[in-house]
C-alpha cells in the first residue's frame, strides 16, 4: 500500500493542508519532498508517525528531544507544542489515506482537543478509521483492530524508520561507526523498540500482565 492523501489542521505550521500523492509509476515509488529549512520537512514527516501510531510515535520523534520516560507527560508536551498558534479553533487533526493499487485501503483520522488555555486536555486521541473503497470512505473500522491492520496491511510501527526519514537523520547516520548503524537497524528491525515500549506500558498497568 501508498499513502494516498495527507491533511493537516492546526498542526504546527500547517493551519489546513492537504496533501495527494499520486499512485507510484514503475519503479519509482519513493515520495522526496523538498523546501528550504523551517518550511515544515520535519513536520510533514511528524505528521506521518503521530497520524499512524499515535503515542506509540514518541520515540521516533528524536528531533523534538523526547524518549519513552516519562511517556505520557512527554506526549502532552509534544501535543502542546505542536498546537498552531494562529488556530482558530480547539482542535488539531491528522488525516492518513493509504491505499493499493486498486484504490481500495483505509483513512484514519486524529483529532486532539484542546482547553481553553491552549492545552490538551490529556484523554485519549480522538481516533476514526474507515475503509476505503475504490477511493471512498465506507464503513468504519473497529478500533481494536487497527493494530493488526497497521503491521498486515501498511506498516508496523517499529519498521516505520526504515521508510519514514528525514535528510538530517541521514546525515547523523552516515557521520556513526558502521558498528552502531547495524545495532541500530537490527535493534529496529526484530521490534526491540517496540518492545520496550510493550515493556514500559506494562509496568504502568501491572494488573495487564499474564
């Protein structure tokens, strides 16, 4: 599957904006997209992760300075800042499309709401997801599914960095020792990450371990 279509409202710089990729032409399925620096690269890029997986995105925004501790209060932080300071109104949304080949696929929408002082309101992420029919949204999809969908229809979270990167994450990589590369990309690869974050969603709710 593609990313089809990308909407952002009152994300960072991104006030509403709506971005089509059209379906990839023989070989060429990489999507590069260029601007000048502080013309919103990286948010674009922030845009995918928090569209895709939500919380679980965190430690893959290294830019902003955040890792696992301190999980939730971080998220908020990120949330906060991330919060268009000309919005006209108490909410930010991401909308994600992606689709195969037949246009067939699924939109996931999330929306954070935000207090009167310009603060998330600390719940959980608004999430709607539906299925995509020939390029239209159908019926919702059950929300309980949507992590069975991400890693057997598109893609799981821990493999996200080996498709989702930005030039500077590039640059640091290649400046590493070969030896701290390949750690890296294996750690990445076998979902160590991911289950760090397993483990760490574990210890907040101990009652949830078998």
């Amino acid at each position: 599957m593609r990313i089809s279509y990308l909407k952002l409202v009152n994300f960072k710089s991104y006030k509403n904006q709506v971005f089509e990729f059209p379906p990839s032409r023989d070989d060429k399925n990489l999507i590069l997209v260029g601007g000048l620096n502080g013309f919103g690269k990286t948010s674009f890029l922030e845009a995918l992760y928090l569209g895709l997986y939500g919380a679980q995105a965190l430690h893959y925004l290294g830019r902003a300075g955040f890792s696992l501790d301190k999980k939730k209060e971080n998220y908020s932080k990120f949330l906060n800042r991330a919060f268009c300071g000309i919005a006209e109104t108490d909410n930010m949304s991401i909308t994600i499309e992606f689709v195969d080949e037949n246009n067939d696929g699924y939109r996931i929408t999330r929306t954070w709401h935000f207090d009167t002082n310009r603060h998330w309101d600390g719940g959980t992420d608004d999430i709607r997801i539906f299925f995509v029919q020939n390029g239209v949204c159908r019926r919702p999809v059950i929300l309980d599914e949507w992590d069975n969908i991400l890693a057997n229809d598109f893609l799981p979270a821990n493999l996200a960095p080996f498709f989702f990167f930005d030039g500077e994450e590039i640059k640091e990589l290649a400046a590493e020792s070969m030896v701290k590369q390949v750690k890296s990309g294996i750690e990445t690869f076998l979902g160590v990450v991911e289950l760090y974050h397993q483990l760490e969603i574990s210890r907040e709710r101990p009652s949830s371990l078998l």
